[in-house]
C-alpha cells in the first residue's frame, strides 16, 4: 500500500495530511508555524508519522505547499496552495466550482475546471486586509481567543459598520465602537461583515460559481461562514477539515505522483 | 530547471554603447562644452534635436539605471523628504532625489540641462515632473502638445482594428497641430543653440532612423519562430536602451545591424534562450528593474520566454509598419508621436495590439505586470484581464509590483502567483496532450 504525505507550511499555521492509496485520511497533525520554517515542517511531519504509527520510509512521496514549501527539505516536490487548494477542495466536494480560501494573511479565490484544475486565481496583494490577521487583530483588541469570535458574533442584533478593513487601524475603530458603547457581539459581526465583503469583491474578480467550497484557518468562524453566505445567497461548503484542504491537496498531488512512478 | 543560457554577443554590445553614451554624459557635464535636451521616452523628436547638436538626456532613462543597479531608494527618499507622496511615480522621484544630489549617479554624472522638452502630455505627473525640472534648473522649458490616439466610434475590439495601422485614428488636424509645434520648436532650438535648422542634416539622421526601426521591425518578427531566438522583454529591453538613447545615429544602426545578424543566426539554429521553450507569453507592462533577474527566472523556470511585449513598444511601434521618412521629416516625427507609439494609443487600441501579439506570435498566455506607483499605465489592467480571460479565453495573470520602488516587490508573493499560473498551465498542456495522445 502506498503512502503520502502533504505538509502545508503557512504563515500561522503548519498543517500535514498522510494517505493511503485509498485516498483514506490515515493522520493529521496541525502546529504554530513559529520563526522557524524548516524545524516547524519537521516536527508537523513527525507528528502526523507519530499519529498514524508510521515512519519515513512507509512515505512515498511527500508535497510541500504553503509559502514555506521550499523550506519543507524533506520534501519531493513543491506545489503551490492554489493547486492544492483546489485539488483537495474538490476530493472532499466533488461539485466544487469556486473556492474561497481565508488563511493568516492570504484571502483567495479559485475557480476550478470541471476535473479539478485550477482555470483561474486570485489573491490579496501586499495588504492583509480581509485575512485571518485582521480577524485576529480584532479579536486581540477586544481580549477575544479567535475560536470564539465566530459563535459570539451569531448573537449580534444591530452589526457596526467598520470604516475600515485595514489590519492595523481596525483597532481604532474597534475602540471607538467600545467607546460609544456598542456591544461586542456587534463589533464582531461588523468585523465578519467587512470581510466577507472584501474577500466577495476579490473573488468576484474570477466569477462565483456554484458550488463554492469555503477553506483556510478562517473557515472554522461560523460567523464568517453566514456572512457570506449572506453576501452570496448560496451556502457554502464546509468541511471539519477545511483547515487542512491545502495539505490534503498535497498528499492527493503526492498520491498521483507516487503512483505515476509505480506504473512507469 | 532551465536557465537563460544564452545571452547573446548584443548584450556586451550594448553595455559598451550604453557605457559610451553615459561616459559622454559625464563628459559633457564636467566640461559644460555641449548642450542638452532632457526629452521623454514616449514617441520623442529626438532626430529634430540631434539636428541642433544637443545630447539627448533621458530622466527615465537614468531613473531604470538606478532602479536595475538596485541603487534608486536613497534616491527615492531623497525625494520624499522633499515631500513626493509615497504614491507619486517612483522614476520621478528617483530622478527628483538625483537631482537633488548634484546630478551624480553611481554610474555617471549627468549634465544639467540646456532645454527641458515635454514631448509626452499623456501623463499629467509626468507633465508636472519635468515643469519640477525647470524650475529647479532654472533650464527653458518646451511642451509639446500631443494630442492622445482616440479610436473611431465605429472602432471595436475584435478584429476590427489594426494596431499600428492607426493613422486613420489621428485626423490631419492634429497632425498639423503638432506639425506646427515642431516649427516653433525648431525655432527655441534655434535660439538655444545659435544654429540654423539644417533640413538635410535631418534627413541624414531620419536616414539612420528609418534603417534603424527596419531592423528593430524585422527582429521583432523573428520571435514569431519556434523556439523565439530571444525573449521579447527579457532581451528586447537590452535593446531598447541603444534604441532610445542613441537612435538616429550610426552607431545605433550599427548595433542593429549586429543585433540582426545574432537574431538571425539563432532563428537558423534554433537556440532559445532557455534550453527548453515550454510556454510562449506575451507580457504587458514594465519590468521591476530592481528585481530584473528575479523576475526572469521566475519565468525561466517554467520554460516560459516572452514573444512579444507592449513595454518594447513604449517609445515606437514600428512592428506594424512605421517607419521615420527623410522625405517628410516632420510630417513623419508627428506620426511617431501621435500614433505610433504605445502610452499615445487608448486601452483599446492596447487590447487590440496584445490580441495581434497572442494570435500572431502564437503565444500562450498574457502576463500583466502592474506597476503600483503608476496609475495611469495600470488603472485598467483589471478590466485588460476580465477581458483576455474571459472573453477571449486565454489565461492571464496580472501581478503587481513596481517599476522603480524595491518596497513593493515581494518575491514570495510574486513567486506563488507564478508558479501558481504556470502549474496549471503546466497541467492543462499535458491534459492536452494526453487526448491529443502525443505523450
């Protein structure tokens, strides 16, 4: 049985998928990415071997992906998240048309071919507004953890409206709503509110077509997932391990390259 | 993966020139023997100015130097202490922040100006830049009013309109318009320099030019070959340094000739300037010169090789026929600045030029380069996109960095876009070639 591994090296977060050639899940493991690049990928990979009770040399290949996929020295080949993305976006939703991917400081939008390649992308540039990041500077501002920003924000009755979705003055205006006394839970879901928004606008750039699979860390705010599925008037597809969508797209890559190097 | 492996002999011919050109330059500012005309890159009369003697100086031109030489920040910032918006043009303000260190670049000193001639109105930064220059040279400033290329009411997108056959575009009264400013500018030259116009001097140096754009025009046509014998942005821009600076005199037209020789022996051997030509891409915008060899091996990696592209056409569009007449000399120069010359044509007239280069040079994909501190090129490479992938189906990728400014360029960024783009082009081709059974 043949093995694979994809490790997905983001800004924030590490995250790593092992498969068999069943396309089955066999472990996961997700770790703080921290400044160190190439001990983080280390240490994610060991983990997810630890978890599936496997060693190295049980991995056929192994995927890099994420912005630190050339750090991943263990690796075979490197991929971009886009591809990976979109790969592992439709293995888990077969219908998928258009992803829309939130991670730590990237917001992106795909649309994907009717067998899953990547026809169109695009991306944040030079500005973390409309990403994770914002989200977690708002929440810092606020003394929030960031898993609890999504169920609080549901329970919002009158949303604010943010002046701004920069990461960095988003702070300001969040003081100045406490100031005036809006609640929290409008704060927040004026914060998922702007977002939403934004990330809509950049991914319109490349059309919104149904089935839109949501990916990346932010997906897990259930906040965010309404407003835009407001926003969008269609639901989204959201799977518990959307975090991992860019690893897995990785192991799946690795999966086909492995078994490619068997036929031949 | 591949590398650029062979650049070619007109690379050290070129350095030469360009060494030469600035050595003169310095020359002529340690010496205040020689006149000078600081003149825009856009459709430029420099054949008319070389007729009264002076030396051509290009503030563009010296900014990209600073820029490829990874040397224009201090003088970036020289400028924004002087209160230049972060936004502003970045070759304005690294020429600005030159100015403002005695004219001394790390690579020449360049002479303070004898005439400030604005032969590019299409900017109003621009415009404004080089009134900023008069002033603080105290120099005599001319501007030329060149009315921009508008396209015809009945004008569309698809087919309709011939890139470089505009001349039906700019009706003879603009022609004359600018016509007639060239005599009053004939007259402040003559002021200027204490010469008489001499029209068969003219015709001598729209002689060199004609030739000259002949050449450029045959050895553009050259990467409609497979595999393309040179990069089209890559190494046109190495030839568009000689082009620029040094059109209209004989060691101009010597250096294409040489060029032309080079091209056409590789197209006879078929050498590439990577080992492999996997993709063909045409590319629309400036290069990043701070980061001008980052930026080709991002391409390179790929087997990507550019066929075509809008920025070798900044300064003239002689691929699609234009040539300079010594028969009609100033009839000939406002052609060239009214309509062949990219920045002086509409968006449309742009589209319809990229749509040749995709069709006619059989080209891959489109690769926009966006330049963040210059809005009026890039403010519609958005809807340029929209339209090249979905209308057109031809996939594009627009990225975003700066011409001038190193603070913009963020290689990761810009790698994963590339690389991204490239993955599925990659993956599409061998879908292709799978049905087509070929592999």
């Amino acid at each position: 049985m043949l093995i694979t591994a994809g490790v997905d090296v983001g800004s924030t977060q590490t995250k790593a998928v092992l498969i068999d050639d069943s396309r089955a899940i066999r472990a996961s493991a997700i770790i703080d990415t921290g400044g160190h690049i190439s001990k983080a990928a280390e240490r994610v990979f060991d983990e997810v071997l630890s978890t599936g009770g496997l060693c190295r040399k049980d991995v056929s290949c192994v995927v890099g992906t994420g912005y630190g996929r050339f750090k991943v020295q263990f690796g075979d080949i490197q991929i971009t998240e886009i591809s990976c993305h979109a790969k592992g976006a439709v293995f888990l939703f077969p219908g998928t048309r258009t992803v829309i991917d939130m991670g730590g400081q990237d917001a992106k939008g795909i649309r994907v071919g009717l067998n899953g390649e990547v026809d169109d992308f695009v991306m944040n540039d030079k500005c973390a507004a409309g990403t994770g990041r914002f989200l977690s500077n708002a929440s810092e501002t606020l003394n929030l953890t960031l898993d609890a920003v999504g169920e609080l924000s549901l329970r919002a009755e009158r949303p604010v409206r943010l002046s701004t979705v920069c990461s960095v003055f988003v702070e300001s205006d969040i003081m100045a709503y406490l100031a005036q006394g809006k609640k929290v839970e409008d704060i927040l879901a004026g914060v998922n509110s702007a977002i939403a928004a934004r990330t809509i606008a950049l991914v319109r750039r490349v059309g919104i077509v149904p089935e839109v699979t949501f990916t990346g860390g932010v997906s897990r705010n259930i906040g965010m997932i309404r407003a835009l599925e407001t926003k969008l008037g269609m639901p989204l597809n959201v799977s518990p391990q959307s975090q991992l969508v860019g690893a897995l797209g990785a192991a799946l890559w690795a999966m086909e390259h492995a078994e490619s190097a068997v036929r031949s | 993966m591949p590398k650029a492996i062979h650049q070619g002999l007109i690379h050290d011919l070129q350095k030469n020139l360009m060494s030469h050109y600035y050595e003169k330059l310095t020359r002529a500012a340690e010496t205040r023997q020689e006149k000078s005309a600081w003149m825009l890159i856009s459709g430029n009369p420099v054949e008319l100015v070389r007729a009264f003697g002076f030396l051509p100086v290009y503030p563009e031109v010296n900014a990209l130097q600073l820029g490829v030489r990874k040397q224009a920040l201090p003088f970036i910032l020289k400028a924004e202490e002087r209160g230049y918006s972060m936004d502003n043009c970045a070759y304005v303000k690294a020429d600005v922040g030159l100015y403002f260190s005695g004219l001394k670049a790390p690579f020449a000193t360049i002479p303070e100006p004898s005439l400030i001639l604005c032969n590019y109105v299409g900017c109003g930064v621009y415009l404004q830049w080089f009134e900023h220059l008069a002033e603080y040279t105290n120099a005599p400033i001319f501007n030329l009013d060149i009315p921009t290329v508008r396209p015809s009411a009945s004008e569309g997108l698809q087919g309709k309109t011939q890139a470089g056959t505009a001349a039906d575009h700019s009706n003879a009264a603009d022609q004359r318009y600018v016509m007639r400013q060239l005599e009053e500018l004939i007259a402040v030259c003559e002021r200027i320099t204490h010469r008489d116009f001499d029209e068969a001097k003219l015709r001598r140096i729209m002689e060199f030019s004609r030739e000259t754009g002949e050449l450029w025009a045959q050895i553009k046509a050259m990467t409609r070959t497979v595999p393309s014998p040179f990069d089209a942005f890559f190494d046109a821009v190495t030839m568009m340094g000689p082009l620029y600076c040094l059109r209209g005199t004989e060691e101009c037209l010597d250096f294409f000739r040489a060029v032309h020789r080079e091209m056409t022996e590789r197209v006879e051997q078929r050498i590439c300037p990577l080992e492999e030509e996997r993709f063909r891409i045409v590319i629309e915008g400036p290069p990043p010169w701070p980061f001008l060899r980052t930026f080709r091996d991002l391409f390179s990696k790929w087997g990507a090789v550019a066929v075509a592209s809008t920025y070798s056409t900044v300064g003239g569009l002689w691929e699609f026929g234009f040539r300079h007449d010594p028969d009609r000399p100033l009839e000939s120069i406002s052609e060239h600045m009214l309509q062949y010359n990219l920045t002086n044509r509409s968006f449309l007239q742009r589209y319809e030029q990229i749509r040749r280069y995709i069709t006619e040079w059989n080209a891959d994909a489109l690769i926009i380069h966006s330049v963040k501190s210059c809005r009026l090129f890039s403010a519609g490479q958005g809807d340029m996109r929209e339209y090249f992938s979905k209308e057109l189906g031809i996939p594009t990728l627009l990225v975003e960095s700066d011409l001038e400014d190193p603070r913009y360029f963020s290689e990761a960024q810009m790698r994963n876009r590339v690389d991204a783009f490239f993955e599925s082009l990659a993956h599409r081709k061998s879908v292709r070639d799978r049905e087509a059974g070929t592999c």
